[in-house]
C-alpha cells in the first residue's frame, strides 16, 4: 500500500502523534517514554511559550490506515535570527524501517522548509535545548533517559542514505560515585569561597527555592547557555512555565546554589532521581496508575542513579574553581543517600570546559547523539 502523509489537525491525531512512539518501541528494553500530557503540551500552540517565536507544523506517515511514522516540523525564528541562518528543525522524528516512509516524512518536512524560503533543515531539535534532540548514533543498547530520545540503530542510516550530515554531536557519560568526599573538592571549594565571597546556600522548601531563585536559577542558564549549539534565550513565558513544572518535584538534596555576597546566583547545579524505570513502567501516561510509578520513583523508593539536568556557571567565574563548590556540595548529599551513579545527559562533543569538570569521576562515555543537517 502506499503511503500517504496527512497534517496533524485536531487534538485526537495529536495525541496519536505522541503515542506512535511507544508502539513503535513497545519491545524495547532501553526506550523511555516522555510524560505524556508534557509532550502534548509542549506540542500545542496555546500551551507552549515558544509559539511567540516559533512556528510549527506535525505530520503522520499512514499506510493501509495504520500510523508508521512522524515529524514535527518547526521555523524558530529567534534561533535564525541569532545564528544568522535561514533554517527549518524537524524533530519528534520516528518510522518504521522502510525508506518509502522515511522519504515521504523528509520530503513533507523539505517542502514545508521551502515553502518558507528557508534554505537549510536541521535536527532532530525542538523548540528550545529543554526539548529532547539529538539522534542517538552509538549507545544503542543502554537505557535512555526521561529528557532524551531513543532510535533504533536504522534511522542514522536512513539519514545518510538521503544526503543528511552531521551537524553536530553530543556525547554522554556514565558517572560513578566515589565512595569518600574528594580532599581536592573540599580544598579548592574552601579557597574558592574565601576569594570571592561566595557561598552554598540552603533552601528551607520547594516554593522557597521558586520564589527566591527561580527566576534567576533560569536566567542563569540564559547566561551559561548562549553560545551553546542552536541555543535559543528562555522567555519570562517560558521561564514562568518552567518553575511551575520542575521546581515543585525536585528534592532539595539534589539542589545546588551558589551566591554572591549580594545573595545573586552565580552557580548552579541541579539533578533529579532517574525516571526511567518508572515511565517505562507507566507506558509515560499518569493514568490509571502510572502517577503511582512516578510518586514512587520520586518520593518512596527513588532510583539510585541520578540525571543532570543543569549544570552551570556564570561566565566570568568561570574555570576559577567555582564548579568544586557545587559538587563538593552535591557529592556529599550522593553519598548520604547512596547514590551509586549519575546520568551526565547530553553535552557537546566541542564543550570541552564541561567535560573537564568530570576528570575527577570513575566515567563511561556510552552515548552519542546527531543532529543532522542538509541543504535545501
């Protein structure tokens, strides 16, 4: 039968655009699926702060009435107008291993480009870095995690075989957990304390952590993040829409903060317990059961391996030591609570500065990811 490609248009198919996937990997050990009313949510024009910038189109590839692929289409205008580029992302990208289908979804994707005068595509991104992207290209055979996407080892194959490059790459590491504090963190984070005036601060509660840092927790990786890869600047919609998701459900312990004398964050370091087993467990629906799965993993039994969500520094305490204060603090908290390892998520492969902040850890680097471009 042939294929046929039809927009999304109504909040049915969209919801049948966020579950294609979990059918698609239904017999896969390492496939973690998103939450399921995020990934709505971020996908609806009403709900998603960055439509004041974006633009976005979502298309199923059917044959013979079943859904065998799909793809977000997306024109940020804000990331163009940044980087100077006139390009299209695409992401959300998921097909059976069929390049009928695969061509039909990257054509529709092309032409929408084109449509718009843009003269590049790019991706798999989304809107902004606090969408999953990347295509994962090695580390096929490990878990992934609740922020990044899961492929099967045919779609970078699929990619190259129509024209598409490499763009960039992220790697990931595994990190284990020393058993003691490291003397070298403690000194270094004591001198770095003592020169600058700096400190570790505590947050009582989750809606102090909000209220007090919230706002500036977010701006902070505006800060950090701008020269970073397609990286396009949180808006106060945005940041809003952030605090209210995130903060609420993070443990205090896995919170680090360093201010100035003025009480303005510096430094930042957030982690969160892994959810992987948990959203597989719920199939990434809250209902019926699955918000026990993630209660559970988040306030009962957590996991004993941790994400990095973010990590930053502001630029001009940079490579003066600043980042020992935030895991002499964290890895204290680690080891209290017996955390045996941590999910660094991605990173790119060109910010060597980051991953010189792990030469101290016992590291596996066993993921790799791709974002592809292709001239249009």
């Amino acid at each position: 039968m042939p294929v046929k490609i039809l927009k999304v248009g109504n909040n049915r198919e969209l919801k049948r655009f966020v579950e294609f996937p979990n059918e698609l990997y239904k017999d896969s050990p390492y496939y973690v699926p998103e939450l399921f009313g995020d990934a709505v949510d971020t996908l609806r024009k009403d709900r998603n702060g960055a439509f004041e910038f974006c633009e976005a189109d979502y298309f199923l590839a059917y044959r013979d009435g079943k859904v065998v692929g799909r793809i977000a289409v997306i024109l940020n205008n804000a990331a163009n107008e940044k980087w100077g580029q006139k390009a299209a992302r695409f992401g959300w990208v998921d097909f059976i291993d069929d390049a009928e289908v695969v061509d039909a979804l990257f054509a529709t994707a092309e032409g929408w480009a084109r449509e718009r005068g843009l003269k590049e595509i790019q991706g798999p991104l989304g809107f902004t870095d606090f969408d999953r992207e990347g295509m994962l290209v090695d580390g096929f055979d490990r878990i992934g995690t609740m922020s990044t996407y899961y492929n099967y080892p045919y779609y970078p194959k699929h990619m190259e075989r129509m024209g598409y490059e490499k763009d960039v790459d992220w790697i990931e590491y595994l990190l284990k957990m020393p058993d003691k504090k490291w003397e070298k963190a403690e000194r270094v984070s004591a001198i770095v304390e003592r020169k600058f005036g700096l400190k570790v601060v505590r947050c009582k509660s989750r809606s102090e952590l909000a209220k007090r840092y919230g706002h500036q927790l977010f701006a902070l990786v505006n800060e950090c993040y701008s020269p970073l890869y397609g990286f396009t600047p949180l808006t106060g919609k945005q940041i809003d829409q952030l605090i209210k998701s995130y903060l609420p459900f993070v443990d205090l312990r896995l919170v680090s903060l360093v201010t100035d004398k003025d009480d303005n964050l510096v430094a930042m370091g957030v982690s969160i317990y892994s959810l992987a087993e948990a959203l597989r467990k719920s199939r990434g629906k809250l209902f019926p059961f699955g918000w026990w799965h993630l209660l559970k993993a988040l306030f009962i039994k957590p996991s004993k391996r941790l994400d990095f969500l973010l990590v930053g520094v502001k630029p001009e305490y940079q490579s003066k030591g600043v980042f020992a204060m935030i895991f002499n603090d964290l890895i204290g908290n680690f080891l209290q609570m017996g955390i045996v390892d941590v999910e660094s998520n991605p990173e790119l492969e060109s910010n060597v500065k980051m991953q010189s902040q792990w030469s101290e850890f016992d590291k596996e680097q066993h993921k790799r990811r791709r974002a592809y471009k292709k001239e249009l």
